[in-house]
C-alpha cells in the first residue's frame, strides 16, 4: 500500500541508494517506490558510483550503507563538499555515534521495516523544508583520505598535484609529503573545488596556485612538470586567464 500525501506541503526528494548488498538496494526502492514523497534516481553498489551517480544528477536524498568495501559510507560522507541529506542503512549499531555526528538525518538498523523507514523519510522532508531558505554553507577546505587505519586529513593549500595510477592515486603535497590512497582520480576531482583544482591531462590532477610556468605541452610545479593534454588544455588556459 502506498502512502499518500501525508505532508502538508509536498516535497519531492530525488533519492539515491548506496549499498553492497543487492538484497538491500532491493528492498529499499521497493519502499521508497510506497512513498510519493521520493523518487529513486540509482540504485550504487559502492562509493564510486555512487560519487558518479551525484556527479550527473541532483541529488537531495542518500540512503547510504555504512560497512561498504574499499570506502566506507561514513568516508564517502565526509567526503563531499556540499554532502545531501543522508539516512544511515546498516547492520551495526556501534556506528551511530559517528553517524549522528555527521549530521546524518535518521540510522536505521538492518533488518528495516517499511514503518521505521517512514518515519525517517519523513524527518528529511522536514529538515529539507527547513533547510531549503538557507543560504549554503561554506565548502570546507580540506578533504580526508584512508591511510591504513586512519583517516587523514589534507588541506586543499596543501595539495600540489595528484597522479592516477591504475584504480589508484597518489596525491602529492607540499614538503614532498605523499599519500598513497585506493581512490580515482574522478573521484578526488569531483571532492575538489573546481575553481581552483583543474585536471590538465587523464592522469594528472593540479591545484592551480601551485604553477610556476607552463611552456607549450608542460606545467611546471615546484615538485614536478605535469604534461598538459590537448582536451583538457583551452578549460585549463581560460582558469588562468590565458
């Protein structure tokens, strides 16, 4: 049975699922297609897609898994610049600390039943309404990556360049520091301000306050010389004002 219009004033929230489990992808459209309030956008087996999945379309609403492989969902969150609502899917009830203090809207234990779901749908409807006359929060200036059983903290200042490498990246910072992280090179692109972090070649992605020189296909950084691609080159001229 479907539940209808039980909001004053109707909210429609695009939504997105993020979850390794198929079951659990599975059973959650099969509840958010019983809410009118919610529409399902794509359904993400991991944080990869689902960084994709928020890069192609405007999401209000997440629905995030938390002991994913690879990333998990409370570093994916804590990764985006201008993070949705986000509602915690998970068997583990030792995460809801972290995941309140991520200002995670509800945490839902698996197994979810279709009422407690409900109800916190309708909590992010509420904080949607309330939210929505806001201006936008400042991005933050840093992103955090894994290192071993770490988080890491960096500083966008401190990020001179980043190098792929296979499904992998190194990020290279001031005073020859490195970090060695399991990332995409598109993933760390769309975690960093594009007004100041331009990709220059498939493999390569630079923090713009750290050019030095550019002559012909080459920029010069106080680390390295990056090599400039011929379809990332016009973009990158015209944020230098070339």
């Amino acid at each position: 049975m479907c539940i209808r219009d039980s909001h004053p004033a109707m909210i429609k929230l695009n939504s997105l699922i993020v979850d390794d489990e198929p079951i659990a992808r599975n059973l959650l459209e099969s509840y958010i297609e019983r809410i009118p309030e919610v529409a399902l956008v794509k359904k993400c087996k991991n944080a990869t897609e689902a960084y994709n999945a928020l890069h192609e379309s405007p999401i209000d609403l997440v629905f995030l898994d938390i002991q994913m492989p690879t990333i998990t969902g409370t570093e994916f969150l804590r990764s985006l610049r201008k993070p949705p609502l986000v509602i915690f899917t998970t068997a583990h009830a030792n995460f809801a600390l972290e995941g309140f203090e991520l200002n995670s809207v509800d945490y839902l234990l698996k197994p979810i039943v279709f009422e407690r779901f409900y109800q916190a749908v309708q909590k992010a409807i509420d904080r949607r309404t309330l939210v929505a006359p806001r201006l936008v929060q400042e991005a933050p200036s840093h992103i955090f990556v894994r290192q071993h059983a770490k988080l890491v903290r960096i500083e966008h200042a401190d990020i001179e360049f980043i190098k792929a490498e296979k499904d992998f990246c190194w990020i290279f910072c001031k005073e020859k520091t490195q970090y060695f992280v399991s990332m995409h090179l598109k993933m760390l692109e769309d975690m960093l301000p594009p007004n100041k972090f331009q990709r220059t070649h498939r493999s390569y992605l630079v923090n713009l306050s750290k050019i030095k020189a550019l002559k012909g296909n080459v920029l010069t950084l106080a680390l390295e010389e990056i090599p400039i691609g011929e379809n990332y080159r016009q973009l990158l001229l015209e944020k230098l004002g070339l």
